[in-house]
C-alpha cells in the first residue's frame, strides 16, 4: 500500500515552450537589434557635433525619441534642451530640463540656469511670475557662485546678470574673483569692482578695490590712478581705516600736495585735527602760495587752540591781502580769543569805518567797554546812532559812557529828549530819575518817579527808589507810606525783594510803626533772610501788635535752626509781659535744652527768675535772681525782683544784709524805694518802711497801689486811723480804674487782675454785710455762668470767704481752675480750712515758703489741723512778740501758742490738797513733771498722801499713809488721743497697782467719742469705800458741739467692786451722766456758761460684806452702807470765768478765776443737793501760776453731809 501511495505523489513531467512561440520571440530580438545600432550611430554623431546645434525639427524629434526611449539618459535630456533652446522653445526645454534642476552637475545647472535666464527675458515687465523667477535665478546664481571650477567667462557672465538684477555689490564681488583668477587682467578687473562697489553704496570697498588694484600694477601711472581713486572713494566714508589709507599713500606720495589735500580733508571729516595739523603744515610748506591752504591751516590751528600759529597765518593773509574785510574780521575776532583786545580793537575800527557795519561797532563797544576806552565807545555808537535810531540797551550804555566822561548833565539832557519825545522805554526813565538824583536833583527825581509809575505802573524798583529819596529828605513816613502801598507786594525770595522787606522794616522800627515792622520782618522770615536782629524786632514787634502765637512761632522756628539765645531771651520777656505763662514755660524747657548759651545771660536768668517767683517757688528764684546778680552786679531790676523775693520767701537774714549793703545806692534810685519799703515791713523794721514809703509815694503820688501798700505798712505800725484815710483816698482814684477793667470782660493780663483782687478786697473790708453784698452785685453788673470774667470769678472766691461759706468758696474755687484763674495760695488755703481738707492743705502748705502770701494765722491753724503742732507752735512764737508787726490775724498768734502749748504742755510743779469725803479728811502732796513733744505728752507725778477719821468710823490700821507714785502717757494722733496711765499706791498694810487706758477719737468736725478703761481705781463715792475699797471701770462718752454755744455730752461706765485688801468681790454697777451746756457769754477772756445735767448710779452688791472689811468696819455696818445701791441727781448750774486757774497752760492772762454754782434733786434722798467751787491763780515770776482752789459739796448720797476741799497749786512753764 505504501509503496503504491508513493508512485501515486511523484511530480508531472514539465513541457518546454512550443516552436511558434520561440518564433515569434526571436523576430521582436531582431526587430530591436536593427532599430538599436542606427540610434547609437546618431547619438554619437550628436556628441560628436555638440558645438553644432543643428536645432532642426528632425533632429529635436529624433532627439525627444531617443530620450523617450532612454529616460534616464542625461546627456541625451541636455542635448535635446540645447536644441529647444536654440530653437527658442524655451518652455519646452524647461520641461525637458526639469528632472534635472536638482542636479549636482556642473553642465546640467548651468545649462538649467541658461534656459531658466532666457525664460526669465522671455516674460513680459509687468508679468506676475516675474518676482518668483527673478527669485529662483537668485538662488540658482548664489548656487552656481559656490561652484569654484566655473571659468572667467561664466563668472562675467554671471557678474552683468547681476548687473541686470540690480545688484552690483555681487557683480563687484565677481569682478574681485576676476582679478584674483586673471592677474593679467586684474587691474582691470578691480577697477570694474571698484566701480561697481561705489554703485553699490559701499566706497570703503571700492577703496580697497582701488588699492587691490594699485598693488596690482607696477605701472606708475596706474598706481598713481589707482591711489587717488582709492582715496576719493574713501573720502565718502567716515571710517578711521579710510584715515589709515591716506596715511599710506601719503607716505608712498609724500611730496605729492594732491594726496596731502585729501589727506587733510579726511582728517577734518574725522575730526582728527592733529593729524590734519600735520598734513597741513606740510601743505603749506610745499604751495606757500596758495591762499586757501594758508586759511585752512590757520583754521585748523584755530581748532586746535594753537592761538599763535592761528594769528601768525591770519597775519599773512591780511598782509598780502590788507582790504579783505572778511580776513580781518576773522583775524580780530582770534585776536580776542588770543587775549590781545587792543590789537582787535583797532581792526575792529578799521572795519567799522571801511564796512559802516553795526557787527563791527557792537564789536567796539563790547571790546572798548573791557578796555574802559570809552571814547572808542563813544565813537562806536555815534556811527550807530549815525545811520540809524539806537536802540534801548545802546541808549541806556550811551547815557552811562556820557556820566563816566563827566558829563551827567548831557546824559540827562540826552534821556530827557528821548523821554519827552515819548519814548515808551521804562528803563530810560528809570535812568534819568537815577541821574537826576545822583546829580543831586530830588524833586526833579521824585517826580520821574511818580511819572514812571503812573506811565508803566508800580513796581518794586520805583517804590524803592521813591521810598530811598523820601528817606533821605527825613521825609521816613511818607517813605513807609509809599513802601507799604505797593499793590502786589512780593515774596523775600531775589536781593531786591529782600532789600525792600529789609528797608521798609527798618524805617518802621526805627519811626516806631510796629504794624509796618511786623509785616516786613515776617516776609523775611518766611523766606529765611533773618539775622539775629531781625527775629528780635520780628518777635518784639508781633508781641506789640498782639500777635503772641506769631512771635512763639517765629521763637520756635528759629531754636530749631539757628538757636538763637537772644530770640528765647526777648520772648521770655514778652511771654511774662502778656500774662502767657505756659509759653514761658514752653521757653524754659528749649533754654534748658542748651544751658550753656543762657549761663552768661543775666536777663535770662532774670526772667527765669520771675516766673518762679510767680509760681511761688521763692527758692528756685532766689537762686535765678542770684545768678543773674552775679553777671549783672548793677542791675536795679535784678536787684529789685531779688529784695521781693527774699522778703516774700522768709529769707530774712540775707534780706537784711543785701538791704543794708545797698541802702546808700538805693536812695539816689527811685526805682527801688518800693521795695525797700517792701523789704524793711518784712523785717519787722515798721518805721524804717514807712519812711520808704514815704519817699515812694511823694515821688509817684498818682501810683495808688503804692498808697495802698503804704496803708498796709501804717497799720502794721499800728497807726489804723491814718491807714483808714490813706485806703480811702486810694480807692477813690482807683474807683475808675476798677470799673473800667470790670467793664473788660476777661481781657486783663493777670497782673491786672490781682491789682482789682486786691483793690475790691480793700473796698469790700471797709465795707459791711450790706455793703459787702451790693458791691458784689455791682461789680458784676448782671454777668453770671460763662458771662463771668476772671475777676468776677476771682470776686465772688473772696466774697464767699469772707462770708465764711465754705461751699460756695470751694465751688468757685473750682471754677477758678477749670477757667485756669490764677487763685492765691491764701485763698486756696481758706478753702481748705473751711472744708477741712487735709490734702489740700497739705500741698499748699508744702509748695509755699513761710512768709509767702500765706497769713500767719492761717499758716498755723492749717498746721494744727494738720496735727504738725511743734512747726505750728514755733511760727506762732516767732510771731506773738509785742513788737510784732500788725497784719490782719496776728492778734490771734499769742493764743494760739497759748493753746498749742496746753495742747503740747511743758511745765513742772508741785500741789497741796485737803478735801473731805463725809467723815473722812485726806490730805496729799505731790510734785508733778510735764514733757510734750508734737506726738507724745508725758506726765510723772509723785506724792503722800494721809488719811483720818474718828475710830468708830473706819479702822485704817496700816492704810492711813499712801504714798503713790503715776505716770502718765499721752500719744496724739490726727483724729484722737491715746491716753496710758500706770500707777502704784504704797502704804503699810497693803501695795496697789493701778492702770488706765483711754482713746479718744473725733468723728467728726462736731462729735467725738471716747473709750476707757481703769484698773483699781480708787473710790470716792463714800468715806469708808475710799479707804477700803477699790473698782474697775469700763465706759465710753460722747460729745456732741451743737453748734458755737451748745453742746452735749454722755458718759456710759460699767463698774466692778472689790475690797482693797484681799480684792474680794463686792459687786457691780453701772452709771449714766448727761449734760447740756449754753454759753450765755463768750469774749475773749470771760466766758459765762449755763448748764443742766442729770447722773444716775445702779449698782448690784453681794449679800455680805467681805471678811477684810468687816473686820475694819463697825459691827452694824451693812455693805449697802459702803456701796450706795441707787444714786440719782437732776439738776442746773451757772459758771462764771476768767480762764481757768491751774491748767496745764493758761489761755487767758493773769490773774485768772472761776466760780462754779450747781444745785439740783438728789434721789433716794428726795432733797435738795448744793455744790459751789471758786479758783482763782495768779503769775508770780513770769512764765509761772500759783492757783488756789476751794470747794463745798452737798450732792452725795447723803445730802446733810457735806463734803469740801482746798488746794494751792504752783507751777512753772517751760519753753518760750
């Protein structure tokens, strides 16, 4: 099977081709052998004859047969494009040459380009697609030119194509290409370069051509050619290189002036004027001459600041050349330049009088005017004037060489024909009434003046110019007058606008027209053209014209930028003047910026000086006033304000000594008789014043508050009836015044305003209620809330204080301030006192000095209330001497001291008393020491005493002598007292030991309470209880002043009782005491007092007497025996006194007394109680007392007892 499969798969056996078909084949073969060898024959009978185009239609068809045949034949596609072409189907062999337009050989592009020129003619001038072929032919070209084996003829070829194309910088680049390859040809060839290199915009090129072509050649006529082409090509360029060129072929042609010219030329064109100096000199040297090149190189020279050799070539040509008008200018106008005026001066006369030109003479005019040859100016503008009018600035310079000839009168008489003939130059009339007033002729001048200001209208230099004649005629108003009536005032900003500001300021200064001088300086001083003088008379004249804030201004200002001293000086001056305190203070703080301009300024420190003093603070003027002194020894007014300030500031020592050193000089000085009368009142020496006084008076009658302060002064030595009249004969002729300034509605300075304080305060004294009110009400003429001026403020302050109403004092002291009023520390003070404000006082008191504004009366109760007692009680004793000069509350000083020292007591002494409790009689002695200082009071005591009775009353074994020894303490604080007392008693059977406490506390003005407590306190309530017994007291009163005559006092007491020997308790108790008093009298010394009371006692006891006592008493003795149980006693009394003898200081002068009558109910008794004391004491030595008492009382709780004491008291007081 297999093997039968396989026979089955082998292949078909192949057929070879038929015989016909073989046939067939083999005729097509020799068909196209037979037709192939006649074309191969032609063909290369074609290339044989490429010179011959035979462009026959037979051979163009055979040819595109062929080429159909053979595509790919590109010898054959050139031969049949030639044919075309030649046959002038140039579209046809465009076609034919198209497959070969990018080919690389050299034939086919060129042949490509030749047909593409020929189709490129072949289009009309105005066809289309002429740009796009011109542009293919370009790059074609460009294409062809990189081509290095293109021959010389296809390169000119290609040159004049480029020629036609407009573009003959690429046919000179061809034509150089020529040159380079055909050197026989090539200074033809780079002639043709050159050409077209000029044509193309480019002679630097061409120049190089030319010098390409100059080096191609030995021919020394074409070198020559060559070189001066190249260098008439490069004179059309401003190249340095073209320099260069001419440089070498100078240097090949130095002796050649042609190449010299051109080089010279191109030097100037480069402006290489040293090089073109070079060339030229040689120039010259080599044509001497030739007229131009001597020109030109005295130019060049000229350009070259070569002066010398300029004028000596210059000089030449006038000298060949004498009448050659234009060489001489230009020569005179180098000798100008050259420094030689004279020498061009006189060529310039020549041309003037050759030419008759205006150049020339202006010329002369300028050159004779630097000369000062004036006649050769004169002449000049004489031949001007000659051939026509002159004009303004010839007219003005003729007048001015006519003056300085020395002739002003014909310069006058010139300007006043061409001003009368109407000229309308302002500048002629300004220099006519200029001569006229240098001639002398004022009026004449004044009055051009006035005719060129109604002729042309005002300006600053005629208002000048008026004003400076007027001046000088004294006529200084009407100068001033005219200066200030310019219409359009200028600014200080050119000389001449300063100069009028400057001179109208200063003719107003000095005629005192403080408006005028104002407005000048400020116009300087906007534009900064002030010196130091000029800020002075600009602030002092704004002060006088009440401009404060424009003299601040200007003050600030210049600290800023010049710091001035002298400026802060003068309006530190002017600020105190006016009342401006917060500028002064503004001006003191910039002064201290800068100490050291002001150290040697005694006006500086005087002002200084004065403002402290008005501050009140008296030290810090003191210490101006002094430094001032010292730079200014001589200075009244510096003398004057230090003698115030020292009297007002306490300084009383220094005050005497600089009063007795210039006593003698202060008689011949008016000025200081015032204070010196001031100065000898402060001293105490009253007579010494009133002599000042006196003096100052009769030499100022009509100074009527000097008269016052004379008034004051009289009554200070007690003369009132004469002080009386003198007040009243002032307040007569201050009456207007005062009116007037109450009629200013706030517009006073404050000096003003303290002057009518002062005067209304005078006039108010001597004035009642009554009186006091309507001078109120008239004075303020109906003004009320901010209609209130400040001295109504200040008015209604001293009327309300005086009236003693606090509230309405505080309220318009408190207005005074929110209006910024001035008030004086007194009145403040008042205000303070009467309201009791220790902080107000406080402060007051701590910024014024002692003898200040402040009374003496008022000083110390301000310090009493201020619990500084001991400064009190010193200023009081430093005033309560007889001799004391009077002032208003100094008869009130000696009580006050009196009552400081009660208050603060130093004394010592000893007392004697017998006193009698029922049937008990004690006897005691004692000594007693009192030390005080402004806090603390200390009291030691020491003393007996003996004890007696019938021996069925008591049993006093052992306790009938008691020797006691107490110290007391006293600490006093602003609203109380701390009182602490410890004590012992000492006798035979038995020691005590006692202690008290106390504190009293003011809780207000009216009302004070008190707490105590006592420790063994010994009883008095019956005899046998004083011997045997002892108690503990705890309480508390109260004291209410109703008002100036009544008050009311209770006393509350808790008590516990004990026996004295064994302290065994007996009970306790309480007791009420009340009291109201009216004094039906008060003087200064006699005081008579009305009194009703009620006291009551309750007291709860054990049931038994204790064993201690029992034993000393008698068997029937109950304890409600010793101890009344209930005690009660109503009643009234009268006191009767001259002071009150034995206190720790008396309050009234001796001898002293007081009677003392009390009568009333006594329960349980039910009967009448009856009690009387009399004291009496008396001065001995002087600063002592001796006092003695006596006392009768039936008030106990046993009426029909009675009870009496009596003591002698001497004690010694120490201190002052």
């Amino acid at each position: 099977m297999a093997e039968h499969k396989q026979e089955k798969d082998l292949p078909k056996r192949t057929r070879f081709v038929r015989p016909l078909t073989l046939l067939i084949i083999a005729v097509v073969l020799v068909v196209a052998l037979v037709l192939l060898f006649p074309a191969r024959r032609f063909l290369s009978l074609s290339q044989g004859d490429a010179g011959r185009d035979d462009p026959s239609s037979v051979s163009i068809t055979y040819l595109e047969a062929l080429l159909e045949a053979n595509p790919g034949d590109d010898q054959l596609r050139l031969k049949l494009a030639r044919q075309l072409a030649a046959a002038g189907n140039i579209p046809k062999a465009m076609e034919v040459m198209q497959p070969l337009s990018d080919s690389t050989d050299a034939n086919a592009r060129w042949l490509y380009h030749q047909i593409s020129w020929q189709a490129f003619n072949g289009l009309e001038a105005d066809d289309p697609r002429r740009d796009e072929q011109q542009g293919e032919l370009i790059a074609q070209m460009n294409a062809l030119e990189r081509n290095d084996s293109l021959t010389p003829d296809q390169l000119e070829t290609l040159a004049r194509r480029w020629l036609e194309l407009g573009r003959p910088a690429r046919a000179a680049d061809l034509y150089e290409r020529l040159a380079a390859q055909d050197p026989a040809r090539a200074y033809e060839r780079y002639g043709e370069a050159a050409r077209w290199w000029l044509a193309a915009d480019a002679p630097m090129r061409a120049a190089q051509a030319w010098q390409s072509a100059f080096a191609a050649t030995d021919d020394e006529s074409q070198r020559r050619d060559a070189a001066l082409a190249a260098l008439d090509a490069a004179q059309q360029t401003n190249d340095g290189s073209s320099l260069r060129m001419a440089g070498e072929f100078i240097d090949a042609y130095p002796d050649d002036p042609t190449f010299l010219d051109i080089g010279i030329e191109m030097a100037l064109a480069n402006n290489r004027l040293a090089q073109a100096q070079i060339w030229s000199r040689r120039y010259v040297e080599l044509r001497p001459d030739d007229e131009k090149g001597l020109e030109r190189n005295a130019q060049i020279a000229l350009a070259n600041n070569r002066l010398d050799e300029s004028l000596a070539g210059l000089q030449r040509l006038v000298e060949r050349n004498p009448d050659n008008v234009a060489l001489r200018a230009q020569l005179a106008q180098v000798q100008v330049w050259a420094g030689q005026p004279a020498a061009a001066l006189a060529n310039y006369k020549w041309l003037a009088r050759r030419s008759g030109n205006d150049d020339y003479d202006n010329q002369i005019i300028d050159l004779g005017a630097g000369l000062n040859d004036t006649s050769a100016v004169l002449g000049a503008l004489q031949r001007i004037q000659a051939r026509h009018p002159l004009n303004a600035s010839q007219r003005r310079l003729l007048v001015n060489v006519l003056n300085s000839e020395g002739d002003p009168d014909r310069a006058i008489a010139v300007l006043s024909n061409w001003v009368e003939s109407g000229s309308q130059d302002r500048d002629l009339w300004v220099r006519l009434a200029t001569l006229q007033a240098y001639r002398g002729n004022t009026d004449t001048s004044l009055a051009t003046w006035n005719d060129i200001a109604s002729r042309f209208g005002r300006r600053l230099d005629e208002t000048q110019a008026r004003a400076r004649l007027l001046a000088e005629d004294w006529q200084t108003d009407k100068a001033i007058a005219v200066l200030r009536s310019l219409p359009d005032k200028p600014p200080a900003d050119t000389p001449d606008q300063v100069y009028y500001w400057q001179t109208l300021g200063e003719l107003a200064w000095n005629q005192n027209q403080p408006e005028a001088a104002r407005e000048a300086y400020y116009q300087l001083y906007l534009a900064r053209k002030l010196d130091s003088s000029g800020y002075i008379r600009l602030v002092e004249t704004a002060v006088a014209t009440d401009h404060m804030d424009m003299a601040m201004e200007v003050a600030r200002s210049d600290w800023r930028e010049n710091k001035h001293a002298d400026i802060i000086v003068a309006m530190l001056g002017a600020a105190q003047r006016e009342d401006r305190p917060e500028l002064t203070r503004e001006l003191i703080a910039m002064a201290q910026t800068r100490p050291a301009l002001f150290a040697q300024s005694p006006y500086y420190w005087q002002y200084y000086g004065d403002y402290q003093f008005e501050q009140r603070k008296l030290g810090e003027a003191r210490r101006a006033y002094l430094k001032a002194l010292s730079l200014a020894p001589n200075n009244t007014g510096v003398r004057t304000s230090l003698l115030s300030t020292l009297a007002q500031g306490g300084y009383d020592e220094e005050l005497a000594r600089y009063v007795n050193e210039w006593s003698d000089e202060a008689t011949n000085s008016p000025s200081m008789w015032s204070v010196f009368a001031l100065a000898n009142s402060e001293l105490g020496q009253t007579n010494t014043a009133l002599r000042w006084y006196d003096r100052a008076v009769h030499y100022d009658p009509d100074n009527y508050l000097l008269v016052l302060d004379y008034a004051d002064a009289l009554e200070r030595g007690r003369r009132f009836d004469s002080a009386r009249r003198m007040r009243e004969y002032a307040l007569m002729e201050l009456r207007p015044r005062l009116l007037a300034d109450l009629q200013a509605q706030g517009k006073l300075t404050r000096a003003q305003r303290e002057q009518n304080r002062r005067i209304l305060a005078v006039q108010a004294e001597m004035l009642g209620n009554d009186g006091r009110h309507a001078l109120l009400g008239s004075a303020l003429n109906g003004r009320s809330g901010d209609d209130l001026t400040a001295t109504d403020i200040e008015l209604l302050l001293g009327y309300y204080l005086s009236e003693q109403e606090p509230s309405y004092a505080r309220y318009w002291l408190l207005q005074a301030h929110r209006r910024r009023v001035t008030t004086e520390d007194w009145q403040q003070l008042a205000v303070a006192l009467q309201a009791n404000d220790q902080v107000a006082m406080q402060r007051i008191l701590a910024r014024s000095r002692e003898n200040a504004d402040i009374g003496i009366a008022d000083r110390i109760t301000a310090l009493r209330q201020l619990d500084f007692r001991a400064r009190a009680l010193t200023l009081a004793l430093d005033h309560e001497r007889p001799s004391e000069p009077y002032v208003t509350g100094i008869d009130t000083v000696p009580r006050y001291a009196a009552e400081l020292y009660q208050t603060m007591p130093q004394n010592f002494g000893t007392e004697l008393i017998v006193r009698s409790i029922s049937d008990l009689e004690v006897n005691s002695e004692s000594v007693f020491l009192r030390l005080s200082g402004e806090k603390l009071s200390t009291r030691v005591e020491l003393g007996a005493r003996q004890l007696s009775a019938d021996d069925d009353f008591v049993d006093m074994d052992g306790l009938e002598d008691e020797r006691y020894a107490n110290l007391v303490l006293n600490w006093r604080e602003r609203r109380g007292t701390t009182t602490v007392r410890v004590g012992a008693i000492s006798t035979d059977a038995e020691n005590t030991t006692q202690f008290g406490l106390r504190q009293d506390y003011q809780l207000t003005d009216n009302v004070s309470v008190a707490g105590f407590i006592n420790y063994n306190e010994l009883p008095d309530e019956t005899g046998q209880y004083r011997v045997l017994g002892l108690r503990d007291d705890l309480g508390f009163d109260v004291d209410w002043v109703l008002n100036a005559r009544d008050s009311l006092s209770l006393t509350a007491t808790y008590s516990k009782f004990y026996s004295r020997e064994e302290r065994n308790d007996l009970g306790d108790g309480y007791s009420v005491e009340a009291s109201l008093a009216h004094y039906l009298m008060v003087g200064p010394t006699h005081q008579v007092q009305a009194r009703v009371f009620a006291s009551t006692e309750q007291n709860f006891l054990e049931d038994d007497l204790p064993s201690d006592m029992a034993a000393r008493l008698p068997a029937d003795t109950d304890l409600n025996d010793v101890v009344p149980t209930r005690y009660t006693f109503l009643g009234a009394g009268l006191s009767f006194a001259r002071g009150i003898p034995g206190e720790e200081y008396p309050l009234v002068a001796s001898p002293r007394y007081q009677l003392d009558i009390d009568a009333g109910y006594v329960l349980p008794d039910n009967d009448i109680g009856i009690s009387a004391n009399f004291a009496i004491g008396t001065r001995i030595l002087g600063s002592d007392e001796l006092s003695l008492n006596f006392g009768v009382d039936q008030t106990g709780s046993q009426t029909q007892d009675n009870s009496y004491s009596g003591s002698i008291k001497y004690q010694y007081f120490l201190g002052r």
